[in-house]
C-alpha cells in the first residue's frame, strides 16, 4: 500500500469519526436531559433569601419561583425559604455548608457576598468562588439618598453640614459606605445602626427620624417609583462602578477618593453592584444538572410572560449568563491586599 493511498484511507477514516460523533451528539444532549428530567421530576427546589419577606431579595427570588420550573427539565416545584441574619450573610453559609449539593438549593444571596467572601467576615470558611452561578436577574445599585427637605442634599454639602444616615448595622453597606466616605472625601454622615431592614430605615427617612438612609434602585422603582423623579429624594450617591442611567447626576462611588488607594477600595466595595440580585447554587453539583440550570435561567429571562411579570411589578431586569457572572465573582475576588486591608476596618462590624 502507498504512502498516498494510506493517507486517504486515513483522512476517509476521520471523516467517518467526525460524521459519527456529529450524529450522536443530539443523541447524548438528549439522554442528558433525560437524565436531569428524571432527577429533578417530582423534587422540590428551594431558593433561599438571607433576607424576610418583602425585600429586594425576596420579590425577584419570587419572581424567578413562579417561572424556572416551567424551564427545568421534570418541572419540579420550586419555593422560597427566608433565612434572615447577619446582613444576608447566614443564609450565604448555609447554602455553603449544610445545603443539598444536588441542584435543589439554590440562593439569590447577598449581593456583597463575594467581598464577604474576600474579606474572610462570612461565617465559617466560605469561598464565594466555590458556588455555581445560575444567572443574574439584574444589578442592583444601593442609592444614598437624602428628604428633599434637608439642605445638604450633595456630597459636597455634606463635607461642610453633618446629616444623620440610618443603616441596618454595622458591617452592612449602609454603614461602612457612609463611614468610608467621611474618612476618604471628607462627609459628615453621623451614621445611626440598628435598623431592622432596609424598610425600616426608609421609613424613619419618611418620618423625618433621619435625614438620609439607602435603598437599592430595583427596590426603590418596586416600591416606591415616584420617590426619584419626582424629587420626594435626592440621590447623594449609588454604589457601583458606574452611574446608572436612571441617576445620572448622581456621583458613583467607584468615580470617588483622594488617593489611589482609597479610589481602589472604593471601586472593591463597588463592584457588588455587578452581581445585584442573581441565582446560584451549592458547591459540588454535577456539571449536567449545573449546564442546564443555566439553560433553564437563560430560558426564563427571555420569557415574555417572565418580562412581562417583571415590568408590571415595576422590577428591573438586566440579565448576565450563568459563566458571566461566575467570573464577575472571580474578577471580584482577584484584589491586592493592600485594598482589602484599606477595606477590612469598615466591613468587620465595628
């Protein structure tokens, strides 16, 4: 046999493994789906909120229970478990630790909780790397915002008259974004803790207990819609690496600091927004089931009846694919450590 005729004989060969492979591929997507179909038919899945009931959390982690099982493979049901604690942060350890690591736990989590993560102030030793991202609903940018009766309505106003800031405690955003902020632009929030809850602390803003408090954007366009454009609140500041189109006058506290090592830790404890209210599950799950959770969520936001819940409910919707935002989390946690150190003091609950 020549040299040429072995060559094409081989090249023939290929050609026939690669039309092999190429015609069982549908095959095995579908006995992999199968395969998941009959895991999950009849299961529960269960999201968990590190928050109570009525919060930005908890509506778009109901949001997404009335829509992905009819994109899950076996259409399981799937409910919504509260586990409020420690500003979000119980629940984040939880789906960690204790979880089932098969697929039925999943967790819209604390949006901090890559930087919670970095910063070693979740309990016990969670890696947020290690969970598996599903999908992101949107981002979620926390807005400090002042009544429009108080006259230091800008940072720069607020660098010269103090105004009292209520934050639901120490450690969480609403108190070590204020606190950054005087030690790093020169502010003067006096900031007051222990307020049970975002809804809490917005309400003493209504009442006029405190002059500014903080409360996501997707939050706020939910329950209160009219609060921003029509001046009811001035937006002093947003957390996140930019502004966001519906206030753009609003400085971005990533945009803020003196020095570059204070615009650095200011741009790290921004970068939660990016994460903002998503899905993940628990470490360890099999890569079949984890693909087509992914499909199921990708699925669901480009479902018109889930668009269409979303937008009557006032919610805002900017999704991120599943391996996106997996390394959204990683980038997150990639940081030098004289920036954790910068940050470290003001996270730990002081």
């Amino acid at each position: 046999m020549t040299m040429t005729m072995f060559a094409s004989r081989r090249g023939v060969l290929a050609g026939l493994a690669l039309s092999l492979c190429a015609a069982l591929a549908p095959v095995a997507g579908a006995l992999a789906q199968d395969a998941v179909a009959d895991f999950y038919r009849g299961k529960t899945v269960t999201i968990y909120v590190g928050f109570g009931p009525g919060g930005g959390y908890d509506v778009y982690a109901r949001l997404v229970s009335e829509f992905l099982s009819r994109h899950i493979p076996g259409n399981p049901n799937v409910v919504v478990e509260n586990m409020p604690g420690a500003g979000g942060r119980i629940a984040v350890q939880y789906l960690y630790a204790v979880a089932p690591q098969d697929g039925t736990a999943l967790s819209v989590p604390v949006q901090s909780m890559a930087l919670d993560s970095l910063l070693n102030v979740l309990p016990g030793e969670v890696d947020a790397r290690d969970f598996l991202a599903i999908g992101r609903m949107t981002t979620e940018y926390e807005l400090g915002m002042v009544w429009n009766n108080v006259e230091a309505n800008t940072l720069e106003k607020i660098m010269e008259t103090p105004i009292s800031f209520a934050s639901t405690g120490a450690g969480s955003a609403s108190s070590f974004v204020p606190l950054m902020l005087n030690d790093m632009i020169g502010t003067q929030f006096n900031v007051i803790q222990g307020y049970q809850g975002a809804n809490a602390a917005m309400m003493a803003l209504e009442t006029g207990e405190v002059d500014g408090a903080m409360q996501g954007i997707a939050g706020m366009t939910a329950s209160r819609p009219e609060w921003i454009p029509s001046g009811v609140v001035d937006v002093v500041w947003q957390l996140g690496l930019r502004r966001h189109e519906l206030v753009p006058d609003a400085p971005a506290v990533a945009e803020l600091g003196n020095t570059d090592i204070d615009r650095a830790a200011l741009r790290l404890v921004s970068g939660a927004a990016e994460i903002g209210r998503a899905l993940i599950t628990t470490p360890n799950v099999p890569d079949d089931r984890v693909e087509m959770l992914r499909t199921a969520f990708d699925a669901m936001v480009a479902d018109p009846d889930f668009v269409a819940a979303a937008q009557e409910r006032n919610y805002l919707l900017e999704p991120m694919n599943g391996a996106d935002l997996q390394a959204e989390i990683a980038a997150q946690m990639d940081i030098p450590q004289d920036v954790i150190d910068r940050v470290l003091p003001y996270v730990v609950a002081q």
